[in-house]
C-alpha cells in the first residue's frame, strides 16, 4: 500500500490529538488505520468520547447516514468543495439505486498545517472577510467547531456561554487564520450565528413534542453528546421555552422577502459590486437588487415592487447626485421594505454602512493606541528581557511592563506565563534586574510577566506623600474612593494584561498562567489566585502580607482606597478568603525569612494565613527560613524553587528536580 495518503492521514490524527478534538469525528478518515491512531489517543480520553467515534467509524463502514431526521430524510451538511469532499452511499427507499449525499464538515486540512502557518484572510473596512476562499475555509473551520460539543456544548446558548470559552474559540481560530486587528467582533458574531443555527436545524430535525420522554431522548442525533441532548430536551419542553418558540414563528411568517445570495456573505456580494462599479461603493438599493433578485426579476412579488419603487425613486434623483447611503437614501425611502419583512443580518442592509465603518475603525484605533511598544531589550541565559509600555484602558495612564522570554526551539513555540507581582515602592524593573529567576525559567521554558505596582503619572493629590500608598503601593485591588478611582490593579492584573498578552504575543500561552510575588505582591498574588482558581494553575509567595486587614500597612491602605466598609476589606484579605475559596489542588508555597524586620514588626503575619489553611486543610508549605530578610537577596536564594514549582503546574513533562 502507497504510504503517502497513510502519512497524510495520521499528521492529521497527531494534529487531531493535540488539539484534543477527539469529539469530532476525524476517524472517519482513520478508519482505514485504527490501530496506529489508537496508539495516539491519550490515556485521559473518556470511553463515552472514544465510544463517540467508533460509533461515527461504525457508521462509515456500514453505510448508514451521518444524519437523519425525524421522517427518515438526510439532512444535507452545509459544506463546500474544499478540503475533503467525503460523499456517503445512501441506499434509496426502494433499493434500487443509491445517491450519494455529502457527509458532514471537519476540515482535515485546517487542523492538519503545522505549528506557526496560518492562512490569511482578507478584511474589507467593514471588519468583514471578503476573499471567496479563506472566507469559506474560515466559515466552515468555525461552523464545525460550533456543531462541536467541546467547543460550544448545544445545550448552552451562545450569550451564556463563558467568556474564557468564547476567548479559546477565537485563540484557537487565530493559530489557524491570520486576522487583522479588529475582526473578533465578526468572529464572535458568525460564531453566535452558527451556535444557533445548528441549535435551531437539530431541534427542527430531531424534536418532537408528540413523543414521551424517552422516545425525545433516544432520538439523540449522533453528533450531539447524550447529556447536552437530554439538556436540550428539557429545556425544549418547558411552557417558557414553547411560547417563545411559537413566538419566533410567529415573528418568521412577518419575513416575505428572502435573500437568494446562497453561499455568498454580503460583504462578498458588496465586494463583486464595488468591482463591477470601478471601486465605488454599491448603494443600498444596489445592494438589494443584488441580493433579492437575478439581474433585477425576481418571482417574489414583495421584493420585485420593493425594487420597482427604488428604481422609481433612484430616477427621480437631480441630475449628478448620487444615492449615497445613509438615512435619506433611495432604500430608506422605500415603502415596501419593513425591517421585519427583510432576511438579512444587520451588517448589509438595514444599518447605515458609514456606522459599520466607524465601529470597525474605532476598534482598530482603539487596539492600535493600547498596542505594547518595545521599550528595552537585553539578552540573557539564550532568551530576552524585554520592556513595554503601553496605554492602560483600566488604570487610564501610560503603564511599563517586562517580559522574559525563554530560548525558542520553533517559532511558534508557545510559552506558559509566570506572573510576578513587586512590592512596595517596586517597580517592574526590580525583579527583573535583581532575582536570576531568568536562569531556571530558561531551562523550564516559562515566560515572566512583571506589571509595575500601580498607576503613575495621574497627580493626584497625595499620591506620592508617603512610600506605602499611593505610587508604588497600587495593593493589587480595585480602589472604591472616588479619589483613587484609577487604583484598579486587580482588574489590570486579572484582565487586561492578559488580554493585552494574548493579543500581541503569539508566541504566550496565556491559558496556561501561574502567579507569584513579594510582600505586597505576595498579598496579591494570594487574593487574585483564590479569587480565580479557573485562570492560574499554582501561587507562590516571598514574605507575603498575608493578613492585611490586621496590619498597619493593610490598615492603611484599605482606608484610602476601600472607605470603612470592613466587608470590602476582606475581599482583599487571603486569610479570609482561604475559607470561602479554599477548593485548591496545588499546593501553596511560602516562603519567609525568620530575620525580617517587617515579620517582626507584624505587617506580614504568616502564622495567621497558615491557621486558616489548617482549618480548611487547604494545602500549604510555609517555610521560615533562618538568617533572611525582606530584601531581594532572600528572594534571590530561593527563586529557583519557585520557578520549579510552578513549572510542575506548568510544563509537568519538563520539570527538572526540586529541592521542594
């Protein structure tokens, strides 16, 4: 047997693992290799998932189809002729004969490019994809992932799904497809479209309210997961969910007028206009023509009066002037067009095209003006410090940030992030240029991000009086006096750093984060990892204040910028919140010097933290460490630890010994 196809066939299957997307069926293309596929299938694959797809290889060896519905009929996949057109014999009703219906989309050839090659995809000034190719490999990549039940499970509707997993969609689109800056608003969008459309053909497919219960639920599709079907039907059959649907009905029976663009977007069909029209931008009438009627007739008679009336009125038009779109247009005029009466999305007809092109600029110059400029960079142990500065939305100043970045062996390398949070009147140069912790994350392949303390340049009255609040002194939590409005480290921290991170620097797994800092980057460390268990893997601190609420230093800062609400303070405090969010699986390291004045003087509390942790057997490992400071040589003497540490959450296939 030729061995180029079977090399073919499982760099997909690799590329299919990696991506852990055993819920789409891409055994259809293995079956012919199951055993050298079974081997790539990791061990904490569930048997309902594998299950899944043998029962997909099943069905494409015996001929049944992919998918029916309630009367028996196939339901046409919406595919086209790109990557595999995989074709299913379908026997006919008498026997005689078979046709061939086109099974369903996964896109072998998207999951199949290598690590770092993405495909471009052209975007028009609306934030709309407009080059007939990639736009369909881009359509269709996104429509299988939202027929997924990984992705976007079917029993969740699109505005309730979790904004982290709306962000993994769009990364993952974004390792695949090179987009311009703006275009996830356009991405989400399709996906929220496609989300309910497949919700919307399954349900016409394969729900009856005339069954029993258990004749909905054995009438599962087969590429819906068995707990999000037997969801759906619950929900399916609640009075709310009926009135509603009868409601939609109702409102779809007011829709006269259909589009008859078929697979063509109408930025596409705007795009051939302006083509056909020597670069000037179609009208909204011309618009309309195109995309209800084949050269200007059409058998609908709601949409032939509609255009026989803009025509009317374009030629009623003075001399020279031209149907430019906006409010007062030949299509506004129109008195046969009601918005109800139209089956388009609100890009292309009903909403001006000036505001779309305003929506779409605004982002761009919004990211653009928030983009991360290189400020400094500096070799070290094969990999790079770099410093950035950019525009902070939260904080509303200009903010400095660094970053290491480890020895690359590829460039699509990705690396997991290791926040680090300074103390007290640091700033992000300090543990950068003092702690070596470059030397082991080199080895163990993690970045370090280190944020500044808190915002700068705002004069704001006090601000710099005293060295343990205000600049440099931010506590890493969002300031409620209205004087210190701007004090938002938290969210910066929690929010856009992250975003900012994911947004420039390909070459950062921000999924994969960790946290660590010193005193009061140690407090807030502690507070933000408990506080969001789903978004770091592990916490470690240096001489952390552990107990602010009872320190002078906490004391005073939660004063300023949290008012006297006591409530408010403990949400910042991590030994009261251990109590509350105390479902840890790594553990917590600490690490304290006995000979700290500030240990001495009660600002850090130590003792306090690990007996609530004993209380909720969270698990801790506090170590006092004879002859050590405050000072960034103790830091520096146990940094490779701490590294090691959370590289174990991190890269746990690459962790080297611990002295932990």
């Amino acid at each position: 047997m030729d061995e180029s196809p079977k090399k073919l066939v499982l760099s997909i299957a690799d590329s299919c693992v990696h991506n852990s997307l055993l819920d789409v069926p891409f055994m259809i293309f293995l079956h012919a290799y199951p055993s050298e596929f079974e081997q790539r299938v990791p061990d904490d694959v569930g048997d309902a998932e594998v299950e899944d797809e043998r029962a997909v290889n099943r069905t494409m060896n015996t001929g049944e189809n992919l998918v029916h519905g309630n009367n028996g009929q196939q339901v046409q996949e919406d595919t086209v002729n790109i990557d595999f057109n995989h074709f299913i014999d379908d026997p006919a009703a008498d026997g005689s004969s078979h046709k061939r219906v086109r099974g369903p989309t996964y896109m072998p050839s998207i999951w199949a490019l290598q690590e770092g090659d993405r495909i471009p995809v052209q975007f028009n000034e609306y934030g709309q994809p407009v080059d007939k190719e990639t736009t369909n490999s881009l359509s269709h990549f996104m429509g299988s992932l939202a027929r997924s039940g990984k992705y976007c499970p079917v029993d969740i509707s699109w505005h309730q799904l979790k904004t982290n997993k709306k962000g993994m969609l769009l990364n993952l689109i974004e390792t695949k497809f090179d987009l311009p800056p703006g275009s996830g608003d356009w991405i989400l969008k399709s996906f929220a479209k496609k989300v309910r459309n497949w919700r919307a053909r399954i349900k016409k497919d394969y729900y009856d309210p005339s069954l029993s219960l258990q004749e909905q639920i054995n009438s599962k599709p087969k590429r819906v997961h068995v707990d999000q079907w037997k969801n759906l039907i619950k929900n399916w059959n609640k009075e709310g969910a009926k009135k509603t649907s009868e409601r939609n009905k109702t409102n779809r029976a007011y829709k006269k007028m259909m589009q008859i663009t078929g697979k063509r977007s109408y930025a596409r069909v705007r795009e051939e206009l302006k083509e056909s029209l020597l670069g000037c931008e179609p009208s909204r009438m011309e618009m309309f023509v195109a995309c209800f009627s084949k050269n200007g007739t059409t058998k609908n008679v709601e949409a032939a009066n509609a255009i026989e009336q803009m025509l009317d009125l374009n030629f009623q038009l003075p001399e020279g002037s031209l149907d430019e779109p906006g409010p007062d247009d030949v299509f506004s005029k129109c008195t046969h067009i009601k918005p109800h009466s139209l089956s388009l999305n609100h890009f292309s007809l009903v909403q001006s095209y000036s505001s779309s092109k305003q929506k779409y600029r605004n982002t761009v110059t919004k990211m653009e003006s928030t983009k991360p400029t290189e400020i400094g960079s500096s070799k070290m142990f094969e990999g790079f410090n770099k410093r950035y500065k950019h525009q902070s939305s939260t904080l509303g100043c200009s903010m400095n940030f660094h970053i290491y970045f480890p020895p690359s062996t590829s460039p699509s390398q990705k690396f997991p992030v290791l926040y680090w949070l300074s103390g007290l009147t640091c700033t992000d140069e300090n543990f950068i240029s003092k702690s070596g912790a470059q030397r082991v994350a080199s080895t163990e392949g993690i970045a370090l991000v280190v944020p500044d303390t808190s915002p700068r340049g705002l004069n704001v009255e006090g601000e710099s009086d005293s060295w343990d609040f205000g600049v440099g002194a931010g506590f890493y939590l969002n300031a409620t006096v209205e004087k210190w409005k701007n004090w938002q480290m938290y969210d910066y921290v929690v929010k856009e750093l992250p975003k900012l991170l994911s947004d420039n620097f390909p070459q950062l797994d921000t999924s994969r984060a960790s946290i660590s800092g010193h005193s009061m980057g140690g407090h807030g460390a502690l507070t933000i990892y408990l506080k969001n268990l789903d978004k770091y893997k592990s916490v470690s601190a240096f001489a952390p204040i552990a107990n602010p609420i009872d320190c002078p230093w906490g004391q005073k800062a939660f004063t300023n910028y949290l008012g006297d609400n006591k409530a408010a303070w403990e949400e910042y405090d991590a030994t009261c919140l251990i109590s509350k969010f105390n479902d840890v699986a790594a553990t917590i390291l600490i690490d304290q010097g006995e000979d700290d004045k500030f240990l001495h003087d009660k600002q850090l509390l130590p003792n306090k933290f690990d007996e609530a942790c004993r209380n909720v057997k969270a698990p801790l490992l506090l170590r006092m460490q004879p002859g050590y400071d405050h000072s960034y040589y103790f830091i520096a003497s146990f940094i490779d630890d701490h590294i090691r540490h959370h590289a174990q959450a991190l890269n746990p296939s690459r962790v080297g010994n611990c002295r932990i």
